[in-house]
C-alpha cells in the first residue's frame, strides 16, 4: 500500500514534466495546457482526490519560484520602473480586493463583507508566470515585461497581508483601519530588512568557497530560510525573498564561470519542476470544490462566478487606464553610455527590413497590462487556507462558495486571458523589433569595446615575453580577439551578408560545431571501447559541451 502511495505521489511530477514537455515541443503555453490536462484528469473515474495543501504551496513552492524570478530579474530595470511597479503591486491589489469584495457581497445573499473582502483580497494578486512566458515569447517591449515581473514579484505581500486582515474581521478577532495599515506597514518593512540582512553575508560566504558546486547549493536555502524567518517574525515572508533574491541576483556576476553555468542550469530545472507540478495541481482541485456544493443550483453558482469574474477583470482595466505613462530615462542614458564606450566602432549596419513596426502608443500597453491579469496557485493556496469555524465555533461563512469563485476566477482567467493574450499582442502591433535590434547594436558597441580592452591589456603583457613560443601564443590571442570584436557586428545580419553568402563567423561556428561532434564521437569510442574511464570521459565531455553552448548563442 505504501509502495502504491508513492507510486501516485511520483505519477505527479512524471504527469506534469511530459505535459509541459509536450507543450512546449508544440510552441504553446505550458501553464495553460497543464491545467486543461489537470481539468481532464480529474474527471477520470477512479482517480483519487489530490488536494492542495496551502501550508505545503506558501512553504515549499512559493519562495524558489519567487526567488528565481527575482534571482533573474533586472535590479536597475525594476528601480526605473517603481512607480507602476508600485501602482500595480500595492495599489491595485487594495483596488481589486474592494471592487471584488464589494461585487461579491452584492450578488452573494448573506455573505458577510468581511468574508467579502477576504475572497477579494484572495483574487486581486496576479500570476504572472503564464503572461510573462508568452510576452517574452512573441518580444513584448522591455519595459512592459519588467512590469509585469515586478507586479508579480510585490503583490502577493500585499493580497496575503491584506488577506490575512480581513480573515482577522471575518473569524472575530475585530478590524480597525489604522491597525490593518499597521500591520501591513510592518510587514514590508521587517520583511524586507530581513531579506536584506540575509543577502550580504551569503554573497560574501559564495564568493569565498572557491568550490562551484557548494556555491551552487549556497543560495538553495536562502528563500526558505528568509521565508521562514519572516513568516516567523509575523512579516512578509514574499518581500524577504524577493529582496534576497534581488540582492544576490545582482551580485551573481562576482561569483566564478562554472558557478554561473551550474547556478543557472540548477534553477532553470527547478522553476520547471515547480510550475509544472502548480499548474497540473490547479486543474485537479475541480472534484473537491463541486462536491461541497452539489446542493446549490448551477444558475446562482453561475451568475455569482460571472460577476467576480468580471468584477476582477474589469477592476484591473479600470485601474491601468487612468496611469500615465513614465518614461524609462535609464534606458537612454546606457545607450549613451555604450556608445561613448565603443567610440572608433565600426558603423552598425542599416536595420533589418521589417523591423521598424508601428510606434506602440500608451494605450496599446495597456491593454496588454490589463489583460495580463491571470491568476494563478497563490490565489488557490490562500482560499484553502481559510480557517472552517470561526473564533465562536461557527462555520465560517460560505467557505465552500468561496473556494468555487476563486477557482472559478483562476480558471476564467487563464484559460480566457491566457489563450487571447498572444492573439491580442499580435493583433496591436505590441512588439520590441526595434528594441531588439537596439540590444544587438549596444552589444556589438560592448563586445568591440572589450576586445579593444583586451588587446591593449594583451599588449602590455606580451611586452615581457621574448621567447619565440610566447610570440605564437600572443599571435593566437590576438587573432581571437579581433574575431570576438567582429561577431557581434556580423550577428547583426542574422548570419548572412548582404547578398545572402554566410559570414566568417557564422562559418566559424558552424565548422567548429562539426569538428566538436567529431571529438566527442572519438571520446564515447574510446570509453566503449574500454581505454578511457565513464569519469574521464564526463569530464571531457563537460568541456566541448561548454564550447558548443558558447557556439550556439545567437
């Protein structure tokens, strides 16, 4: 029985990898064919019922998913965008869980507004995982995908700090304004020193192991550790993440190659783990929600699902609109940086044809950031975690129903927002061809400056060698560096010159490609035939393998 348990405990993550695998071999968006399939599978016969534990997603899932995002965020680029990063994360949260709570509390007879405010505090954070993948995907501006992660990033404090102030009111602990602004004040500030006062002595422990694969492990505690931490102090374990995460996402430039390389494989391979698992567990809650409610009619279940569906949807469009726009100047400003860096360049060639689409107009942006509101596990998590009974041994009021309208929302939003949202970008015109461009230009002004950089540095030394070998060698690294100053020119053709004739460094990569198949080829020959060891091998193996991935980037 036991060996049968942990059977369908493994059949989980196998289910979710191959789903995610499949859809992202079919180019679509894995959170939502993970929820369709989740969807489907609950409604096989005979499955047993998996329920979402919220201790287990808050404690295990939220803080590596919430540390990688801000692990890989841009600290500069969310800095320059704190004002609607801030409108966005705290401000439209307070928003939508009013307009949510006030809608619901309408339409549902009965419910109280406390419980009220509680679903709407439950359904106003966005998931952002699903829009940020597709916004990448189809080259939404630079800008607009900052936002959305930023949002992400801070809005879950908000709603669970929030949430947890009307649970307070709704079980009878009593609510008073200034001791929920209180409260919330309190936790971003101690949750935030907490992240704070972690990420120091962890960067400083990194880069002074000197040993990649303990480097590696280091950072794998911090968001539990600053999670727990915070959560203990009765603070936001999400801002003390996040904050962490930043922080030593911005300084994991100071840590050695290899680390880098394993770092970045290691959490890659745990955020897909991780959203996988989510996403397939979002879809299988379906069984549980409805049996608590067979006795309801489906016409009122149907009427209060639409209008706080809509009432989320619309509260967001209602709060977008009215922001103006606030320019990014950062950005100019690194442009500028970059090109005084790479004076003596030559000059980039003329952009693609077609890649100067239609200027995106404010508007356009927004509705993009409008519709990007799908919510995701958080909210789930948050709905199960309220409390049966309230503090006089009461049930807690339509607990049941408000489990169905955030699962309801959840699913209304990703799969409706979710399956229109790369028809809609395309469709406005929303693109970043030109910023892209501008990327590659700024990167051949870097890559040229740098290898200038090098030569003179390479110059210097070779000044104290006379030996006819050191020569030789300094002839190699010179020819290597004037390659490196010419790639990134010639990347901006997209590996062909103007009559369409393959540039040297495309021919470069492309030779050096088969003659690394070659090496391997004769190393797996050589273990086979038992005059190499598994471990020399690997070794060697490990070697091309970093060559050729530097040979594949684009």
């Amino acid at each position: 029985m036991e060996a049968t348990h942990a059977l369908g405990l493994l059949a989980l993550p196998v289910a979710a990898i191959a789903v995610a695998a499949l859809a992202r071999r079919l180019g679509l968006a894995a959170p939502l064919m993970l929820v369709v399939a989740g969807l489907v599978a609950a409604a096989i016969p005979g499955l047993p019922d998996i329920q979402l534990d919220p201790e287990f997603v808050l404690y295990v899932f939220l803080p590596p998913l919430l540390f990688t995002a801000a692990w890989e965020s841009s600290y500069v680029n969310l800095r320059e965008n704190l004002a609607p990063i801030g409108l966005l994360s705290v401000g439209l949260v307070l928003f939508t869980t009013l307009v949510v709570g006030y809608a619901a509390h309408l339409v549902v007879p009965g419910l109280p507004l406390s419980a009220a405010f509680a679903l709407g505090a439950i359904l106003a954070p966005p998931d952002a995982v699903a829009a940020v993948s597709v916004a990448r995907r189809l080259g939404l501006p630079r800008r607009t995908v900052t936002i959305l992660v930023g949002e992400s990033l801070f809005n879950d404090a908000t709603a669970l700090t929030v949430f947890r102030v009307a649970l307070a009111a709704a079980v009878g602990e009593g609510f008073s304004l200034l001791d929920g602004t209180g409260r919330f004040l309190y936790a971003a500030a101690v949750g935030a020193a907490i992240g704070l006062a972690l990420g120091p002595p962890l960067h400083w422990l990194r880069v002074r192991l000197d040993d990649p694969l303990v480097e590696t492990a280091v950072p794998i505690f911090a968001p539990f550790a600053a999670y727990l931490l915070a959560e203990a102090a009765h603070a936001s374990g999400v801002i003390a993440v996040v904050v962490s995460g930043l922080y030593l996402g911005h300084r994991s430039v100071q840590s050695g190659a290899l680390t880098r390389v394993l770092s970045g494989s290691f959490w890659k391979v745990t955020v897909f783990v991780l959203e996988s698992m989510v996403f397939l567990l979002i879809g299988l809650q379906l069984p549980l929600i409805l049996d608590a409610l067979s006795r309801r009619s489906w016409e009122s279940l149907t009427w209060y699902a639409v209008v706080v569906f809509l009432a989320a949807v619309v509260a967001r469009f209602a709060w977008v609109f009215p922001i103006e726009s606030i320019p990014a100047r950062g950005w100019r400003r690194r442009r500028a940086g970059f090109d005084a860096a790479a004076s003596g360049r030559p000059p980039p060639p003329s952009p693609p044809p077609g890649s100067a689409p239609r200027p995106t107009t404010p508007w356009r942006q927004r509705v993009v950031l409008s519709w990007a509101g799908m919510r995701g596990v958080v909210s789930l998590a948050a709905a199960f975690a309220i409390p049966f009974t309230t503090h006089d041994g009461r049930p807690f009021p339509e607990r049941d129903l408000l489990l169905f309208l955030t699962f309801t929302t959840v699913l209304g939003t990703l799969l409706l927002q979710g399956l229109t949202f790369p028809a809609l970008i395309r469709r406005l015109g929303v693109g970043s061809e030109r910023e892209r461009y501008a990327d590659q230009v700024a990167e051949a002004a870097a890559q040229h400056a740098a290898a200038r950089a090098a030569l003179e540095r390479l110059e210097e030394l070779a000044g104290g060698e006379a030996s006819a070998v050191a020569d030789e060698i300094v002839q190699r690294l010179r020819g290597h560096a004037e390659q490196r100053q010419h790639t990134a020119w010639e990347r901006l053709g997209g590996g062909t010159g103007p009559a369409g004739e393959e540039v040297p460094s495309a021919t470069y990569r492309r030779l050096r490609r088969e003659m690394l198949a070659a090496e391997r080829a004769v190393f797996i020959r050589l273990r086979d035939e038992r005059r190499i060891d598994d471990e020399v091998l690997r070794r060697v193996l490990h070697e091309l393998d970093l060559e050729e991935v530097m040979l594949s980037r684009d």
